[in-house]
C-alpha cells in the first residue's frame, strides 16, 4: 500500500447555501467548488463566480482552482486563469474566474458546480541572480519550437 500524504485545510462558510466542496469520488484528486449566485455568462463574458467559502490552507502548499471538463466541453466554460492560484496565507472568498468562450449564454445557478479545487504541495523556491545558466538540449528555443506532433 503507497503512503498517500493527508493534509487539513480549513474550510469557512462564509454565505448561506455554499457548500464544503467535495470529492466526486474515491481517487479524485480534486475537490468540486459550488456557485452560491445566479448569473449569466453571456458568449465571451468572464465573470468571478464567488462559491461562498473561504480557506485555509497550511505553509508549503496551494489551492489550485481548475477547470470542469464537462463543462469546457459541452459548454466552452472554463476556468480563464487555469489554474488559479490560491496562497496559503489568503482568507478571502474563494471565487472561480469563469470565461464562456461558447456560442450560446451560459446559465449558472446556485449550487452548481463551476469549478475544482486541487491542493498541491510546492517548495520553497529560491531565485538567484547568476551571470551564465548551465546549457540545455531545448536551449533558447521558445513558443513552438518543439513543433506540432
């Protein structure tokens, strides 16, 4: 058996009808984020759908908030900023920055599923000021230089 790391993080209700988000089922690595208003995401509108909770979550890790693949596709809804970034030291609302790139309005209600919440582990980077980097096989090659297949 893998020894799965496990980590707490605080959970706030901040309105009512939000919802503890939840894992859809056993094995799933993120946990579903739950609208708490009505709206609706005309074609190309953005829109930060707030979920009416707030999070803590520890030293060392993040909240990434991400996309709903049913919704991206049947719908063209997405997470613009995927994934968004949630800091360990943020209390605030979570909210979902959802973009409608689709043909027809998007109708979200209350206690829909807009959105996923993953908790990843990141280190603590330190950056450097150096005067020549090591070389590398890809090297200076930029957007596209890998190519298409």
């Amino acid at each position: 058996m893998m020894d799965i790391d496990r980590v707490i993080v605080g959970v706030k209700l901040l309105s009512p009808g939000a919802k503890i988000p939840r894992l859809a089922n056993e094995g799933d690595v993120a946990f579903d984020l739950y609208s708490v208003v009505d709206h609706v995401l005309e074609p190309g509108a953005r829109y930060a759908v707030p979920t009416g909770i707030s999070v803590e979550i520890p030293p060392g890790y993040e909240g990434q908030v991400r996309p709903r693949s049913g919704l991206a596709l049947e719908h063209g809804v997405t997470v613009l900023n995927a994934p968004g970034t949630i800091d360990s030291g943020y209390r605030g609302e979570v909210k979902s920055v959802l973009i409608n790139h689709g043909n027809e309005p998007f109708k979200i209600t209350k206690g829909m599923r807009i959105s996923q919440l993953a908790i990843r582990r990141v280190p603590k980077a330190l950056l450097e000021v150096v005067e020549t980097l090591e070389e590398s096989e890809r090297g200076e090659g930029g957007f596209g230089s890998t190519g298409l297949d």
